[in-house]
C-alpha cells in the first residue's frame, strides 16, 4: 500500500489550515501520527514500524531548538513528527535541511515585501516580525514532499 497520497493529503491539509489559522490542529498531528505508524507496520510490520518511530522522534527533535527560542510554533514541530512517521530517518533530515532552506526564502520574501529589511536585521528578527505568524507548514510540506521524492521512503 502506497504512503505517497495519505502523506501528501496529511502535509496539504496541515498548510491549508495553517495558511487559513496560523494554528495545525492536534487532531490532525494525532490523524497524522496515527496513520503514519498504522501504514508502516502495514506495509513492512514490526521493522517498519520502529523505523517509523524513529523518523517521528527525530523529526520532533530536529526543531526543538528552533521552538524553545520561539522561532517557530508547536505544530510545526508536531508536523515533522508526523512527516517522520511517512518518511522514516534518513528522509525526515532531507526534509528539515530543505524545509529550512524553503522557511529562510519564505521569510526573507516576507522581510522584503514588507521592507523590514531596510531596518538593521537584529532588530526584524527580535521583532518577530511585527507579531505576525509565518505559516511555516507550508516549507515543512513542500521540504517533506522533495524529500519522499528524493529518496525511499519506509
């Protein structure tokens, strides 16, 4: 059974919402583990399974810092876990590598366009941005979706 169209429905659905709220809802993190996990054990059992843990644990630990020092939300870490639980470990750290360098294109497109950057840089980013959210699904999905197809997933 094929992980490419439940993943990729898991990650669209992730940016849709966070695009439309700022917010990745818990039960969709909670439908996303869960489903992750179930097609693993499914498709390659116990083996499968582990590395499928494996991939969630790392994907929740590669942007631990970043969150601890408030430069990204809890449901973009949840969402690595989930993207971890489809792609396993190797492909979720693809994934973080691409989904930086997407966020960091995002944000210097979003610091341009609303002229920030002809303020000092420090004080933009101690800004945070004037309050205001970048939806940061949008490069985990589009840095996740490179890395299943750059690589073999579980």
């Amino acid at each position: 059974m094929s992980v490419t169209f439940p993943f990729l429905a898991v990650m669209s659905l992730a940016t849709l919402l966070d695009f439309a709220t700022r917010r990745i809802s818990n039960y969709l993190i909670l439908f996303g583990l869960s489903l992750g996990l179930s097609l693993a054990y499914i498709n390659g059992g116990l083996s499968a399974l582990a590395s499928s843990m494996l991939g969630a644990i790392i994907g929740l630990l590669v942007f631990i810092y970043p969150y601890s020092k408030s430069l990204m939300g809890a449901g973009d870490v949840k969402l690595m876990a989930v993207a971890g639980t489809f792609l396993g470990p190797n492909a979720i750290l693809l994934t973080a590598l691409y989904a930086s360098i997407i966020g960091g294109l995002c944000i210097l497109i979003y610091l341009l366009y609303k002229g920030v950057l002809t303020e000092s840089a420090s004080r933009a980013f101690r800004l945070r941005f004037s309050g205001t959210r970048i939806p940061y699904a949008f490069a985990i999905s589009l840095g996740a979706c490179l890395a299943l197809f750059n690589s073999t997933p579980l």
